[in-house]
C-alpha cells in the first residue's frame, strides 16, 4: 500500500487552490474578477442606462473567469476519475486475493466493496472526486446568478426604454 493521500481545498479571498493530487500539482485559480463581480452583485437593483454597461462589463467577466474554472474543474474530475479507476484494479488485482487467503473470508461484492473502502489509494481518489464535484457546483452556481441578473437588468433597461423616460436625465457619477 502507499502512503495516505489528504484532499482538502481551499478559498483565499480572491483564489480557488485544487490541492495537488498523484503527479498532478497545486492549481490555483484566480478568482478576483469572480469576487468583484459578486461584491456588486447589489447594484443590480439600480441599474439604470448610465450604470448598465459598467455592470454588465463586470458580471460578464465574473461569469467568463467562472466558465473557465468549470473547464478546469471538469478536466480535474476526469484525471481524478482514472485515478480511481487505476486504483481499483491495482486493489482488486495486485491486493484483494491475498486478502482473503489471509482473511478467510469468501469471495462476495460486499466484502469487495469493504476492501476497496479501506485502501487508502481508492478514497483519496474518491474524496477528491467529492471535492472537485462540490467545487464545480460552487462555481455553477456563481454563474447561474451572473446569468440571472444580467437578464434581471437587461429587463429593466428595456422597460425603462419602453416606458418612454427620457434617458439622457441619467448621468454618470464624477464624469
């Protein structure tokens, strides 16, 4: 058996890190477009013509550094993903008969499913498919409300142009 494999992930305040894994290194994902995307999140609410395409700038950036993470995330899920596969076989094939000629215990798909939850290879692999999955729909989530409300604002520019409110009584703040 190898040595225990640790998974944990982190969020800085303005970085994702993927802890490195096997032969794959530490990731770390910047996330500060992300985090100024949401801290304005509020502004929203107020949009109005002179705002409108500064917000939607930011959201749009937010949810584009979003979609590359998910890319990443996802590639990282399906390295982890053959990294459990891989280790698997090595358990059943190099480890699991010695097993039960030492054990006694008879051939079953429970006592299968028991060994393999005891190597150590096999969980690491599997925790870290957990995490990364947890991390994806963290980040699917950040761009399901940059989605939302980038259509909550364009609906609100398009009802204030319909409305027939003269836009040119909106101005930038300071310019």
């Amino acid at each position: 058996m190898s040595e225990t494999i640790v998974v944990s992930a982190s969020i800085d305040r303005t970085e994702l890190t993927i802890p490195g894994f096997g032969s794959h290194p530490t990731l770390k994902l910047d996330t500060s477009k992300i985090k100024e995307a949401e801290s304005r999140l509020s502004e929203a609410q107020v949009a109005n013509p002179a705002t409108y395409a500064n917000l939607e700038y930011i959201y749009n950036e937010g949810y584009r550094e979003a979609k590359r993470h998910l890319s990443v995330i996802g590639y990282q899920i399906t390295l982890a993903e053959k990294s459990l596969r891989e280790a698997k076989s090595i358990a059943l094939l190099d480890n699991y008969q010695p097993f039960l000629k030492e054990t006694g215990h008879k051939d079953s798909a429970q006592i299968r499913d028991a060994f393999l939850e005891r190597d150590p290879d096999y969980t690491g692999a599997q925790d870290r498919i957990d995490m990364l999955k947890a991390m994806e729909k963290l980040i699917e989530g950040k761009v399901h409300v940059f989605e939302n409300t980038c259509r909550y604002m364009k609906k609100n520019m398009d009802l204030i142009i319909r409305s027939g409110v003269d836009t040119n009584k909106y101005s930038r703040i300071g310019g």
